[in-house]
C-alpha cells in the first residue's frame, strides 16, 4: 500500500510524492520512451511492470490503490517470477502499469485522467501538470459488489458477474492540498473498510487511517519538493506500518515496507527517486539525463540506517 501527498508550491506548481509500500523487494529500473513520438520517463517495477513517471509535456501519473487484495497478491507473483515459475502458474503483467505508461502520451493532466477512466483503472490516480491538477478515484459498483457479497454469504459457489465501473474526476484547486492512502474518499466504500468483520482489513485500515493523519500533519509546511519527500520520510509511531514511511519490517514476508519514494515535479519534467528497499539498475543513468532528453531523473538513496531511523528501530525493541 503507498501513502501520495500532492501539494500546489507557488515556486514549483504542482508536485506529487508517494512513498511506494511493497510486501516484496522489487526489481526497479527507470526507463525512457519515446513512442508516439513522446517522450516519457517512468519508474518500471520489473517484478510486475508496474510504472508511474512525467512526460516531455510535465504530465505526471502516480496512484494509490484500492483493490487492496489485488495489490497485496502482487508479492506472489513477484516470489514467482524470482523462482521462475511465473509463466506455469500463469501469472500476468500488472494491468495498471500498462495503462499509466499508454497514458503518459497524452498532453493534458485531463486528456490523461480520461483515458484512464475509459481503461477503468482502480484506485486513486493523480494527473497533473505545473498549473493543473485532476484526481480520478475509480472502482466497483458499491450495490452490485455489495449484492454479490450477500449471495456468496447464501451459497459459496455463487458466480459473480463481471463488477461495473464507476469512477469521478475532479479538479483539485491550488489551494488544496491532496492526501490518498488505501481508501476512497469521493467514492468511500472503495478500499480498507472501518465496519469489516475482517480483522487483517481493520487493521489495514487502521493504518491507512495513520499514515493519511501523520502525512496531512508533517507536510502542512512543505515548501519544496524535496521537502514533501523529507516530511514524508519522518517516523513518529512505534508501530512501524502506522508511519508513512514503513521501515524496519523486511524480514516479514507479508508486511508491507515503502521500497522507495517517487517525487514527479512537471515544471521541470523532473522525477525523483529516492530507494530505501529494491533493488535498482542505474546503467542507464547517462543515457536518462544525457543533452538529448527533455525528461530528467535525480537519484538519492536513504540510507534507512541514518540516526534517525536507527534511534527509531532502536525504539521498537524497547
């Protein structure tokens, strides 16, 4: 699960930073293309294809999901693939990332947030630019699920039919600051529920709750980009899946832990990625920033062993 902050800097415009939570230590490469005679550059998990990036025209694509148990089941198919068993248990690429990379073509934030509401992407997904700024939450019917869930109560073989999409588009004024973890907002019934008889979903829901509070609070003052990444990065909770930033947990199989932070700034069609758990191939990096390009990629890695986080791993064990 991610926690994403897209916040209006009078100096900067627009700018997006999302802390990316995996229960699986992903393969990451950036990549650059060029199709449709666009150019996009785009973070591209190699375990599951999965891809969020800015293009020549300073649109940028990031999302926070919402189909939580299809998100989670992601760490299945990345243990396969590494065991190279994915094309026998015939695993597929993850849809989203297809559809975010097909989008990063368009010129608008809003050419961009519609067709991805005509490929029915789940989820809360941001399109902005320097000026503009669209957020389309989009998911299943809430009576048709709800129906379905109330038939298979009656009978465990009930067949679900095929869910109906619906989704809203909204335009966020600059003076908003918008904050997404796990849930819907516009359209709440989407993601981690608060009356689930789930316990795993209660308390996934408990930290989404946490981490939606702790992002809202530490980047009220966020005056930079690099800024919104350091005050997504602060760890103030005990219980490490309760911060935004989730380290210290890598030896728990099914636990997610943010493996990076993606910071997409469109005035300076600028990506930055900051790894705290992947592993990621940097030979390309001369080729990504080279005179030619019109996209651009800074790199600094966190060190999750800096005092801070060391006097907060050291608090867990107290």
């Amino acid at each position: 699960m991610c926690t994403a902050v897209i916040k209006y800097l009078p100096e900067y415009g627009w700018v997006g930073c999302k802390n990316r939570d995996r229960n699986y230590k992903p393969n990451i490469v950036i990549k650059q293309s060029f199709r449709d005679d666009v150019e996009s550059l785009y973070l591209y998990d190699l375990n599951t294809k999965y891809s969020e990036g800015v293009n020549q025209y300073g649109v940028s694509i990031l999302n926070t999901a919402t189909a939580v148990k299809n998100d989670e089941s992601e760490a299945a198919v990345a243990r396969h693939k590494a065991n190279g068993q994915a094309k026998r248990a015939g695993f597929f690429k993850a849809p989203d990332g297809v559809k975010i990379r097909k989008a990063l073509k368009f010129k608008t934030p809003k050419e961009a947030a519609e067709f991805l509401a005509e490929q029915r992407i789940v989820g809360n997904t941001f399109c902005f630019n320097e000026e503009q700024c669209f957020l389309l939450e989009g998911g299943r019917d809430k009576k048709q699920f709800d129906d379905s869930m109330a038939k298979t109560k009656e009978d465990p073989e009930y067949e679900w039919p095929e869910m109906k999409y619906v989704f809203t588009i909204r335009e966020i004024p600059k003076t908003e600051t918008i904050i997404r973890t796990n849930t819907g907002h516009f359209l709440p019934w989407l993601g981690y529920q608060k009356d689930s008889d789930d316990v795993k979903q209660m308390m996934s829901r408990k930290s989404s709750d946490a981490r939606y509070k702790y992002a809202v609070k530490n980047t009220k003052d966020s005056n930079t980009p690099w800024e919104m990444v350091e005050d997504l990065a602060k760890l103030e909770d005990k219980n490490s899946q309760l911060n935004p930033l989730r380290v210290g947990d890598y030896h728990k199989k099914n636990v997610m832990k943010t493996t990076g932070q993606i910071c997409l700034i469109p005035k300076k069609r600028e990506m930055i990625y900051v790894p705290t758990w992947c592993n990621i191939d940097l030979s390309n990096f001369g080729k990504l920033n080279s005179h030619k390009t019109e996209t651009y990629l800074t790199v600094k890695p966190r060190n999750v062993l800096e005092e801070s986080a060391v006097d907060y791993l050291g608090s867990l064990l107290i």
